[in-house]
C-alpha cells in the first residue's frame, strides 16, 4: 500500500463527511424531510468505517477488517433505507436491520476462517448490491424533480459498479487468502469514484431538497390550510382563461346557517364541519375534477366530461351524503345541510367566470327558497329536499 492510498481514504473520510453534514444540516433547516437526517448516521458509520479499514490497511488486523465490515454494511443498508423513506416517507426499520445482517453474514465469517480475500468479494458484492438497491429507490421517484434524481441514480449506480470491479479483481485473480488489504488497480478506481460520487450526491441533494422546497411553497400557496382542497386562486389559475365548454359543470356550494354552528360551537366546532363537508366533496371528486374551497362555508367543484342530469344527480349525491353525517360537538349530535347552485356547460362555451357567477346566482336562488336543495342555472328544474335536520 501506498501514501496515495492512505490519502484517498483519507479524502474519501472527508467527503462522506462533508456529505453528512450537507444533509444534517439540509434537514435542519427544514425538518419534514426525514430522508436527510436518516442518511446521516449512515454516513456517520461509513466514515467510521473508512478510519478502521485505514488501520486495516497499515496493520492487517483481523479485528480491524471485522470492525470495518460492520461499519460499512450497516452504513450503507442505511443509505438504502433512506432512500426508500425519500420515496414513501417511511423508514423500513426492519428491512435496513435484516439488511445490515445479511451482509455481514456472508462477508465476515470468511474473514474469520483465514478467506479474507473471499471475505472481501462478498463484502464488495454486499456493499454493491446495496447501492444499486438505494439507486433503484431514486430511480422509482424521478417523476418529482426528473433532473437531480436522476443524476442521484447515476451516480449511485456508478459507484455500485465500481465495487463490482474490486470484487471482479479479486474474482480474476483466484486468491481466496490474501493477508493484506486488497491493492490493485480496481480499488484506486472505485476509491476515486467514490469521492467523486459523494461530492456530486451532496451537490444534487442540496439541489433536490431546494426543489422540495420551492414544490412545497408552490403547494402552500395553492392550497386551503384548513380542509386540504385547492383554493380559489388555485381554481382560477386552472380555469380562468380557458372557456367551458358543453361536457363541464360548476357547482357552488354553501353550507346553510353556518354561522349559527360556529356562534354555538365555536371555530373548532365549525372547522370540523367545513373538513366533513371538504371530505364528501373530495370523495366525489374523479380524475379530471377539481374540488376547491372558495372561502368560508363556499366550496366549488369542476366536473369534467359530464352530461346536465349527471351534474345534478353529483350534486345530490353530495347533497344527500353530506346531510346523512351525525356530527358530533360538544356531546351533541347534529347533522347539518349545505344547498347548490349546478351551472351545466351550455352548447356555446362561455368563460369560466361567467359559468361560476351562474353557479352562484342558481346558489343564490337555493337558499332564498328554502336550503338544503339544488338549483340549476338554466332554471329548467330544481330539486327541493324538505326532510332533513337544518341547524338553526
């Protein structure tokens, strides 16, 4: 072994650790990305990792190289398992453990019969195959931000084949006994990937995590807190410039006395019933649809690749579905009505403001006549519903 080789391990200890604090600190400034603060005691392990192999490779001593292998596999299954919580927002806890095992398992007790240089194939392959798996995680979730995810999976990929060159060396050569750390062109090569490879998975992540950022701002500013629906500005900036034409439908939604539900059961009491009602609307809401709440008690939907009838009877649905909740308050049972104005497309398309301006005409018309019922803005018919409980 070399100086040059010491000074790799040495610049390879100092990436992973700028890569770990890259991370750590990524996660501190915004917390709900959990992926970042898994990656880092794994990273935190690998680097532990590197510093034992290092005495390895200046003295060959069993208990260095065994230290290094636990290291470096429990590292590395928890990079993997980071990964996998990017994509699903869950940490296999099980899986990285059962993992870190299994690649300990093959690799170390070769290496404590005499077979270090079989003990290193199968690290090499281990080490590998978990990498691949992490790229296999980033690859499955391009679709967020297509550039740096990529380039993640890259790079991931290519460090993962360089440890399959150090395990093909060692292959080729047919020594199963070494005595030493394994030198050879192959590990000065994966060495260089290495670093190279932890310096351009910090740069992307910090690259992926401002995107996360800046989706999240996105997200916020279209979105209700409150019920989790798009907004109103939201609602105009999907439609307003576009004209609705004969297979679309607005309706306007407003839930009756509302305001004597909040001056009884307060706010909370009153946000409950706004996230019900949000929840049925949400529920009746296809791919294509938009459910949106347009301010207070007022909710919107945009119906799609619909007829007149089909609008109305999805009003009703709503109608009926939400007046059939008991909510309860307070230790009272309640059950509360909402009344709709259904603007069905017309045979000439019209801009979408006008489409819900007759919406909220029709609505208009529904709670002037009575509540809990539908009013069509063609005012060819409407439905009146007299049965249920009103909250007054």
């Amino acid at each position: 072994m070399t100086l040059d080789y010491n000074s790799l391990l040495m610049a390879l200890a100092v990436s992973a650790t700028c890569l770990g604090v890259t991370l750590f600190g990524s996660w501190f400034v915004r917390r709900s990305e959990t992926f970042l603060l898994s990656c880092t005691p794994g990273l935190v392990l690998i680097v532990s990792g590197i510093v034992a192999y290092g005495l390895y490779v200046d003295d060959p001593v069993v208990a260095f190289a065994v230290v290094s292998f636990v290291l470096f596999h429990a590292g590395f299954a928890i990079i993997w398992g980071a990964g996998y919580q990017f994509r699903t927002n869950i940490l296999p806890l099980r899986a990285t453990i059962a993992c870190a095992l299994a690649a300990m398992l093959i690799s170390i007790p070769p290496l404590l019969i005499g077979y270090d240089g079989l003990a290193f194939i199968a690290e090499n392959a281990a080490i590998a195959t978990m990498l691949f798996a992490t790229a296999c995680q980033y690859w499955r979730a391009r679709e967020e931000a297509l550039v740096p995810l990529i380039g993640i999976t890259t790079l991931y990929c290519l460090t993962g084949i360089s440890f399959v060159l150090c395990a093909a060396v060692l292959i080729a050569d047919g020594k199963m006994v070494l005595g030493v750390a394994p030198s050879n062109w192959a590990e000065d090569l994966s060495l260089a990937i290495c670093i190279a490879g932890m310096t351009g998975i910090g740069a992307l992540s910090l690259a992926l995590h401002q995107w996360r950022l800046a989706a999240r701002h996105r997200l916020e500013a279209i979105t209700d807190p409150l019920t989790g629906l798009v907004n109103r500005r939201a609602l105009f900036d999907r439609y307003g410039q576009s004209l609705v034409g004969p297979k679309t439908a607005v309706l306007v939604f407003d839930l009756d006395h509302f305001k004597s539900i909040n001056d009884t059961f307060g706010h909370a009491g009153g946000d409950r019933v706004l996230k019900i009602f949000a929840t049925e609307l949400a529920a009746n809401c296809g791919a294509g649809d938009t459910a949106a709440r347009l301010g207070g008690e007022e909710f919107a939907l945009v119906l799609k690749e619909v007829t007149p009838d089909r609008a109305e009877m999805a009003a009703e649905r709503i109608r009926k579905a939400f007046a059939g909740h008991e909510i309860h308050l307070e230790g009272e049972t309640l059950t509360c009505t909402v009344s709709v104005g259904v603007a069905p497309g017309r045979s000439m398309p019209m801009d979408f403001d006008a489409m819900l301006s007759a919406a909220d005409r029709a609505l208009y018309v529904a709670k002037r006549t009575g509540r809990n019922r539908i009013e069509l803005a063609s005012h060819l018919h409407s439905v009146s519903i007299g049965s249920a409980r009103t909250v007054s």
